[in-house]
C-alpha cells in the first residue's frame, strides 16, 4: 500500500486501560496504537479485503470469556458446545483452553491464574487480556454463543470452500474427484450449534408407529435398512421385485429404484410381465412407470477401497447418492457387489453400514440390501440362520429376513400358512402319491412359495405377522405364479 494512499484515523482508547497501555508502549518501545488490538481489527477493515464482520466478532469473543472470568460456573454451559477454534483470535483461543484447564485442575479462573498458565507456555498477552477485562458484562450468554457459533461455521466453511477452489486452480485431479471430496467434507462439516443430545420431556414427546411397506405380505420399514438374505437359487431377486411391485401398488407416489446387478434387464422385464398378469393383472401397466432398475449391464461399484493405508470411501459413493435423490426406496442387489471390504471384517463391515445408515437417516431413504447366505456345512439345520459375512451387517440393519426354498415336510406341517394356495380345513389326501390331486397340489405350493425366516427383528414384525408364522417365527410367501399353477388349483378347488 503506498504512502499517500494511506488514511488517517483517530484511535480512541478506553480510560480504564488506558495508563497500563501508555507503560507497556512505553517499555516496549512502539507506539499505543500498535498494541492495541481493536487498532489492528480497524486497520483491517478500512485497508484490506480480507476482514469480514460475518466470518468473526472480537466484542463477542471477548464479552464471552470476560463472563466466565467474572462468573466461572458459566464455563460448564459454555463448553459444552463452544471449542477452542470457535473462536476466531488465536490468544482468545489460547485463553479458553487454559480456563478449561484450570477447571478441570479445580484452580480459580481469574486474572492472575490466567496469566500464571498461559505464561508457562509463553503465550500470555497483556494487552489482549486488558481488552477482555475491559469488556462490557453481558447477560444473554446463549445470544452470545449462538452469535459466536454461527461465524464459526461460516469461516470453517469459507476455508474449505476457498480450498477445493484453489485445487480446481492447482490440481491435475478431475473435477469429478474434487467435487466428491467437496460433498464429503460438506457432510462431515460440523455444526456445533447441534447438541450431542436434546433431552425431551416424555408427556412433550408426539406418538409415532413404525410404519411398514406392504405389511400384511413382506413388511418392510420406512426410512431405515433391511436386509434379505438367502441361498443362491432361492428365489430372492423374484421375490424382491413383486415386493417392489406391491408397494407401488399400495403407494403410487413413490419413486423406486433397484439395481438388480446379478441379472439382465430384460430377464428382469419378462418376470415383472409375468407377475403383472399373475397377481397384477387389473392394474394399469402405467402403475409401474416409477419403477426403476438397473441390471448385469450396469457393473456395481466399492463404496470403500480397502489398502494398506486403511479404508476409504470411494468418489463414486458421493456421486451414487446425488443420483438417487429422487428416489423413496432403493435396493442393491447383491450387498457383496458394493461392499468392497472384507466380507468378514467387522471393521470393515461397520464402516460400510455405517455410511449406509447415515445417509439413509439424513435422506429419509428405505434401503434394501439383498446379500448371501452361507453354503451348507452339514451342522445347520434349515431353521438355522445362516446369512453369512460379519456380524457387523447384521447388527447395523434393522430387520433381516432369510430366504429358504421349502420342502414337502414344511407343506404337511405348515399347509394353512401357504399364502394363495386353496385347501379345505384338512391337509389334501393323497400327498405322498405321485399323480394324485394332493401330490400336484402339494408340489405346486412348494415349487412357488418360499420359507422365511426372520432372522433379526427390532421393530415388532415377529408379532405384526403373528397369524402367519409358524411358532418358529417362519412364514411363506407365493414367490413365483404361473397359468399352470393356476390351473392346478382350480382343479383341486372345482373337487
């Protein structure tokens, strides 16, 4: 800045500090001006583009840690939910850390043990402490702290804005990775205006039920994970898309999308034509227009890359979530083709689901994940459960089902909770002899019902299906119709 360009002011000094600034100036040399800070905080707004009244208040900052000077049970509330680099000043900074300090070492928080500590590391500045004793008392402590919060964020935010800016400048990486990173650091932003926790009395507190999507046949929560495990060959992915078509069904306002990555989408399509006209067939086909899939063609993607250096969330994760915000409910098909860790780690595990969980709590998505169950071992028996992988996956959902084919043996003992099947009040005769009318029957409740198991429940659904299971805890669904199968129950229905 040139010379002449330079503008006069007058600094006016407070009476009460103003003998002890005329002495330190006067042994350290300079001039009042020099010391004094709120001269530096004027020069700065007058001179240079760097000052923002938004980003910080030094008045504020001050009135703040002179209040807990004159009054230190105020310290307790006020740390609670202001940090050290709340505060914009760096001896402001260094000050509130030595008054927690002093706290927790059960000394006075005053002017003098103030000074003792802060000595000790070398950072005690006279003038700046001047500045906070000097400062007016204040009676809204809470204004005060929301004030202070509120450009706390807008700076931390300003920084990491103004960082990914300058790499856009700087770096050779894509605009692609920069911009995930950005979006990754925007959801980590913290805002600690937000309390860890926010006590309510219960008699303030309004009664909500869980609500369940297509809860007389699979119930599946809203806004939460469940998983649906099963042994290749059970029928799951079938069983998922007339899940999917009885939802919308029921709420023709959603939007749903399922990546059904282990089959193509026209193999998808010729089931979904066969369902439609099986348990479908009075509907308009422009019931399902908002509902979405991909299939084979489209190759899923690792959320976490996995190294040597740890576990990390891969770009596409960010870019996979920005798609499917229009979306109500989503399904991945197979849990393992997005995973990307160890399916045994419950490290792993637990950062994966964890990702899954936040983003489905921030964004109000139903998130099903369709995932594996364990080959046979000769131990398990077949009301064992037995979906593999970490525990951690499991335990991060919220409801999990297990899916297993059935057997004449679940048909004799459990014939009445065939769903779809018509019988009388006595199990069909016959059912051992091949070619009777109780054989077809039977085969044909086998053949297109599945047994299913509920392998963890903390919402209730083993008493909501109460009336369909069996004292197991297993139901069955009627996973596949064809005209065939029709036809053999009319026929056992007209005998």
């Amino acid at each position: 800045m040139n010379k002449e360009n330079k503008k006069r002011f007058t600094l006016y000094v407070k009476p009460s500090t103003q003998e002890k600034l005329s002495i330190l100036a006067k042994g350290q040399n300079v001039s009042i001006a020099s010391l004094y800070t709120s001269a530096t905080e004027k020069l700065l707004k007058e001179y240079t583009g760097h000052y923002n009244e938004e980003f910080y208040n030094l008045n504020i900052e001050r009135g703040l840690l002179s209040a807990i000077i004159f009054d230190p049970i105020l310290l307790k509330n006020i740390s609670m939910k202001v940090k050290p680099d709340d505060l914009y000043l760096p001896f402001h900074q260094k000050v509130f850390s030595a008054m927690k300090d002093l706290d927790a070492e059960d000394k006075p928080i005053d002017e003098e043990f103030l000074k003792f500590r802060l000595n000790k590391s070398d950072d005690f500045d006279e003038v700046s402490m001047l500045d906070i004793l000097a400062s007016n008392p204040i009676t809204n402590i809470d204004a005060y702290i929301d004030d202070l919060l509120e450009r706390s964020n807008r700076r931390k935010l300003s920084s990491v804005i103004l960082r990914y800016r300058r790499e856009l400048h700087e770096t050779s990486e894509n605009s692609f990775k920069i911009k995930s990173d950005l979006i990754q650091q925007l959801e980590y932003f913290e805002d600690n205006r937000k309390s860890t926790v926010k006590p309510m009395s219960i008699l303030d507190i309004e009664e909500e039920k869980i609500f369940f999507y297509t809860e007389d046949w699979l119930p599946i929560p809203k806004n939460t994970i469940t998983i649906i495990g099963g042994m290749g060959g059970a029928s799951k992915s079938a069983l998922v898309l007339q899940l999917l078509m009885r939802i919308i069904k029921e709420n023709p306002n959603l939007k749903i999308f399922g990546w059904l990555s282990e089959d193509l989408k026209g193999y998808t399509k010729e089931r979904f034509s066969s369902f439609k006209n099986a348990f479908f067939k009075d509907e308009n086909i422009e019931l399902f227009r908002k509902l979405e899939i991909a299939g084979s063609g489209d190759i899923p993607f690792f959320i976490l890359n996995v190294s040597s250096q740890g576990v990390t969330v891969n770009e596409k994760w960010y870019q996979f979530k920005e798609e499917m915000r229009d979306y109500d409910i989503i399904v991945l098909d197979p849990l393992i083709a997005f995973f990307g860790g160890e399916e045994n780690s419950n490290t792993h595990a637990r950062a994966f689901m964890n990702l899954l969980n936040e983003w489905v709590t921030k964004e109000n998505k139903t998130l099903i994940l369709i995932h594996h169950s364990k080959k046979p071992n000769g131990k398990d028996t077949r009301d064992d459960i037995t979906v593999r992988g970490a525990g951690a996956i499991i335990d991060a959902s919220r409801l999990t089902y297990e899916v297993k084919s059935t057997s004449i043996e679940d048909y004799k003992s459990d014939y009445k909770l065939f769903t779809g099947v018509l019988y009388n009040n006595l199990l069909p005769t016959n059912i051992d002899e091949k070619g009777s009318d109780g054989y077809s029957l039977a085969m044909d409740a086998i053949m297109t019902h599945r047994r299913v198991l509920i392998a963890k429940d903390n919402l209730g659904v083993k008493l909501l299906l109460s009336k369909k299971c069996n004292l197991k805890q297993i139901f069955y669904i009627k996973a596949w119709a064809e005209k065939s199968q029709y036809e053999v129950l009319l026929t056992y229905q007209k005998k």
